[in-house]
C-alpha cells in the first residue's frame, strides 16, 4: 500500500499554495512551488512529477499534449498495483497519481480519437470503479460512457448506466415515458456515420466539458477542482443517461431547457421516430436561437450542418444532402484548420471523417462514383475494419468503371459471350494502388468478404425480452459480458438480417467483378454462394443465375450454364423487389427478357440455332432488343455458312 503524500501541514500549505496558483494560471509560480516541495526532499516523487507534466503542459496552451502523455507513460504501466484496488483511493494518497494519470492517458487518446486505445488505458479504472473516491469515479464513468457511444457499443452502454444508477447510485432515473410512447425500430441506414446523429453537438459538448477539467482535475493538487469537475460532470452524465436512452429507442421524456444539447437530443429522438420533418425543425430552431444570441460557434454548425444532411440522406434527397454534407466540413475546417497546432479539445471536435464518409454516401447516390471514391478514401484510414465501407469503395469503382465503358462495349454483346478463350478484357492496374478501377475494386471486395463472414461467425445474438434481468438485478451479472454487433463503426449497429443482405451484396458484386476481369472461377463461387444465402431476395435470385451461367458460358460448360438461364424461374420473383431497385431491370417482363437472350446466347454456343432464334422471337423489351438483332444476324451468317458446305 502506498504512504501517504504529506509528511507535515507545512508541506500541504504548500501544496494548496500551488493549487491556488494553478487554478489562476499563474504556472510560472505554481511549479516553483512544486520545485521548493521537490527540495525539501518530499517523498512523493510520483505525484510532483505528474503535477509537473500537468503544469508544462497548460503552460504551453495546451498544446503538447503528446509530451504531457510520454510523461504519463512514465509514471509507471497500465496495471494496478499491488494492494491498490483494495483501498479507497483518496486524492492526498500516492496510489491517485497513477489512477488520475491513468485517466489523464484516456483522455488524452479519446480526443485524438483513438477509442479503442482510450477503453485499454481507462480499463484498470472502470473494474475497480467502487473503489475510488466519488468524485474520481464520477469522472471515469462519464469518460468511459462517452467511449461506449463514441465506438457505438450502444447495448454495453445501457448495461453500464444501469450499473452506474443501481450498484454505484451515481445517475438517478431518466423521466421514462408511458408505454404507449414506446419508440418505433427505424430501418437501417448506410449512412447517419457520426455517433448521435442528430444530437452530436450534445455529445461533442459532453465531450469537450470532460476533457477540459480532465487535465486540470487530474492532479492530486487540485482537490477542489475535482470537486468542482464532479459537480460539472452530474449534468453531463445526465446528458450522455438521456443520449443512451435516446440512442438504443428507449422511451423517455426529454424537457428542454433551453440548451442547446438538449434541444439537438429532441431533435435525435424524432430522427429515431422516423418524424425527419420535426427533426428538421429542430435543428433550425437551434441555429436560428444560438444566432440570435451570438453563440454559434463553428463546433456548432458543424453539427446542425452534418445532422441536416443525414436527414436529407434519410428521405432521399441526395442533392440537399450533399450541399449540407459539403457546408459541415467547411465548418469543421474551419475549426481545426492545423491539427498539429490545435489544442487537444479541438483535437476531439474535429468530425471531417465521419463527415465524409456521409458525403461519399450522398455521392454514390448522386452517381457521382469518382467524387464518392475520394471521399470514402478518408474514412477507410480510421475506419479500416469497416466491411460496409470497403464495399461502399467497390461500388463507386464498378460504377465509375460502367460510367467510362465504350458504347460499343455493353455486357453481353455477342463478341463477348461468345469468346471463351479467359483472356482478360481490360489493363492491368496495381491493386495497391487506391484509384476507381475494377481491379482495385476486387481488393476491396475480398477485404470486405474476409471481414462480413469474421463478423458474422461472432454475431451476438441478444437474449429474449422474457430472459432479460431486471435492471436492479443487473447488477449480479457484469455489464462488460454486454456485446454489441458494432462492427461497422462509424454506423450504428447492425442486425443479422442486415449482415446478410450486406453479404448478399458483396457476393454479387464479387461476382461481377470478377467476370469483368476475366476470373471466372471466383466468379461462379461467389454466385454459387449467393444462391445459398439463407435470405436472399428476389433481386440477387436473378443476379445470382446470370452470372453463374455467364461464368459457365465462359469456361466451355454451356450444358450447366442453361440450368441457371432457364425463364422459368423469373416468373416466381417479386416484381415489387424488381421495380424499387435502383438499376434497369424495373419490371418481371424485362428480367425475362434478359435472362431468355442469355439462354439465346447459350443455345447459339451449342450450335443449336433454331432454339435461339425461336428465343429471339419472343424478345420484345427495348432493354436486349439491339442485342437480340446483333445476336440474329450471327445466327443467320452461321446457318448460311453451313448451308454453303
């Protein structure tokens, strides 16, 4: 166990001295306060060093704070030592240097937005979270509340704040709605990236609090400050308790207070409520009475700018979308137009990723594939185990790829269907290297496949509502066993029904891509496992036999590919499924047009020529008509030479 700091009143007069001086930024004199404790030989080195690293860094306005954390690494490792869990840690005692130098490491990684480096350091803390003085564990419960939301583990969350309200009585009750208010499950998104879509100017507020009496509260000089930090930090734990409730569609009342958090958490509820209109309202609300009172702030648009564009995405209308995608991260850059010469809590403001990972989206949507690919581009370094991402980055490829295609060289053109020699149609491109191509596409889509099926084989099932504890009784089972399938950060969770139908997507997107370069072996595999795919819609149905039964065609195995081409199987599809798909197949007339000019195509591979043409007889949809005609031609040039000999 560790001694205690003070040997003497002198010494502590000292000690206050230094934290009165801290407190009116008076840093020059506060550390030669701590130099004259230093040379009176005061034993607690740990402590005076770490006041020290603390002082130097507010010195220099905040902006070392990479110095201030190789400090911090010093002070000793991540682990507790022995005897530490076992006491209440009080500030004056040495063991609270290496907890508040703990937490001060977790802050420090939070707002550089490395979460999962954040949850490491503030771990130690959190398992020993009864063990600390109030104050402190008020501290390490918002940050580490702030890091489950942050990295979208939304169910751990909850789990926690029960812990936090039941077994700590840190938080009280939320005000809960009546059942009947109870929250509708909205569908799933591709966009909505940053965390708290609508309320992120709640969260980044929450946020920015923390962090700055963080540094400051962190030194076991600074004992009223801690106090005071506490007292701060009771609404902002209220803040985030409602923001969770919010966020995983709890019902609870939210009464405004005329802060600006709490009215974007309003508009984060009706987002989730599926009212966008309300939502909207909200929003502007908010810009329009903070510019009346002079206190927007670029954090601020950044915020109602990028949570706009969201619900823009959300009913469809890309262009507005994009525009307020494009005027958030001009806010933003604005707020950290120098990252390396910005303070560590402008540091953690800074959104552009998240932001762009939105524009992308809204570029896609815009079939602007180019745009989109750059813009996913910035997301991906951060966000690199995002499956959806990666396949977001194939799409624009394929579709800048189609968009620069030859007009002579549509997809089935009889040149094409008839050559099975595998050559390989197109350049070669490095696959290193990140730029729109079909070969670049195939990278993303094999990194994608690895990491849905590795998600998919870990999927947390959540338990029943009937074997769900009570809250109170939460307590009994640790809230850390709580698991979230957040597995494509920055985006909310996923369910399993939209794992599977990302896996779908990437199957057949696979699958294309691979017949374009000529690999048709992985192409028949990835349609052979869409057919197999336990979910599979009507769409994919039909993608899934045509490009099998291409790949078949391509290998010399016409026999097998008329078991994928046969027009029956189009007559049992859902045309609804056909008609609200964004591609040319709108109606079950068309697919079967396509899919009888494929088994056109593979009778004229077999030299059964009558059987084509009785198949071209019967096309009649504008989509295959110029290739049913290239298609009779050949047939009737290669009748006429048979005729001949």
């Amino acid at each position: 166990m560790f001694r205690k700091v003070l040997g003497d009143d002198e010494n502590y007069n000292l000690l206050c001295q230094a934290h009165e001086q801290f407190n009116n930024r008076e840093y020059d004199r506060c550390l030669e306060l701590l130099q004259r404790l230093e040379t009176k030989g005061e034993s607690s080195g740990l402590i005076l060093r770490h006041n020290r690293a603390v002082v130097n860094y507010y010195k220099t306005g905040c902006l070392e704070h990479q110095t201030l954390l190789n400090e911090l690494e010093k002070l000793g490792n991540d682990q507790p030592a022995p005897g530490e869990p076992t006491v209440p840690l009080a500030l004056k005692n040495a063991g609270s240097a290496l907890t508040v130098a703990r937490y001060n490491k977790a802050v420090i990684y939070f707002h550089r937005h490395m979460y999962g480096t954040a949850l490491d350091r503030l771990a130690p803390l959190v398992t020993r979270l009864e063990a600390l003085e109030k104050q402190m564990a008020a501290l390490v419960a918002t940050l580490q509340l702030q890091l489950l939301l942050a990295t979208n583990q939304l169910n751990r969350a909850e789990a926690f704040l029960d812990y936090l309200q039941y077994k700590l009585n840190l938080v009280a009750s939320a005000p809960g709605a009546s059942p009947s208010s109870s929250l509708e499950e909205p569908t799933t998104t591709a966009a909505a990236a940053v965390s708290a879509a609508a309320a992120a100017a709640a969260a980044a507020a929450a946020a920015s609090s923390t962090a700055s009496t963080a540094v400051a509260s962190s030194t076991p000089i600074l004992d009223s400050s801690v106090t005071r930090a506490a007292g701060e930090n009771g609404s902002i734990l209220r803040l985030l308790q409602l923001l969770t409730h919010v966020l995983n569609r709890k019902p609870v009342v939210i009464t405004e207070d005329g802060t600006p958090e709490i009215a974007a958490l309003k508009a984060q509820q009706y987002y989730i409520m599926k009212d966008f209109q309300m939502a909207a309202k909200q929003l502007m609300r908010i810009n329009d009475d903070c510019t009346q009172a002079g206190t927007v702030t670029p954090q601020l648009s950044t915020c109602i700018a990028n949570n706009m564009g969201v619900i823009h995405l959300r009913v469809r209308h890309y262009a507005i979308a994009a525009k307020f995608f494009q005027n958030a991260l001009r806010f933003d850059q604005q707020l950290t137009s120098n990252l390396r010469q910005c303070s560590l809590q402008t540091m953690g403001l800074a959104r552009s990723c998240e932001i762009m990972y939105n524009l992308g989206i809204a570029m896609l949507h815009l079939r602007r594939p180019k745009e989109a690919f750059q813009c996913f581009l910035v997301p991906v370094k951060q966000y690199h185990s995002n499956p959806r991402l990666w396949y977001r980055m194939a799409e624009a490829c394929i579709m800048e790829h189609e968009a620069q295609k030859l007009p002579g060289k549509d997809r089935y053109t009889i040149d094409s269907s008839l050559n099975s020699s595998g050559s390989k149609p197109y350049g070669t491109h490095s696959t290193a290297v990140p730029e729109p191509t079909l070969e670049f596409a195939a990278l993303c889509l094999r990194n994608a496949l690895t990491l849905s099926l590795q998600y998919k084989a870990s999927f947390y099932m959540a338990a029943s509502p009937d074997e769900t504890l009570d809250p109170k009784d939460s307590s009994q089972q640790l809230w850390s066993q709580t698991q979230d399938n957040n597995f494509c950060n920055p985006s909310k969770p996923i369910s399993l029904e939209s794992m599977e139908n990302m896996l779908d997507a990437i199957y057949a997107a696979h699958s294309f891509v691979s017949l374009r370069l000529g690999d048709h072996v992985t192409a028949l595999e990835m349609a052979k496992h869409l057919l197999q795919s336990e979910r599979l819609s009507d769409a994919h149905k039909l993608l899934g036999h045509m490009y099998a039964g291409e790949a078949l065609m391509m290998m010399d195995k016409s026999g097998e590919a008329r078991d994928h081409l046969e027009p029956t199987f189009v007559n049992s599809l859902n045309a609804l499924d056909l008609e609200t798909r964004d591609w040319q197949l709108k109606s079950l007339d068309a697919a079967q047009n396509v899919v009888r000019y494929n088994l056109a195509v593979t009778f004229a591979l077999q030299n059964d020529f009558q059987a084509a043409k009785s198949l071209l007889g019967t096309l009649t949809h504008p989509i295959v008509s110029k290739k049913a005609l290239t298609l009779h031609r050949y047939i009737e040039l290669k009748i006429s030479a048979t005729a001949l000999h």
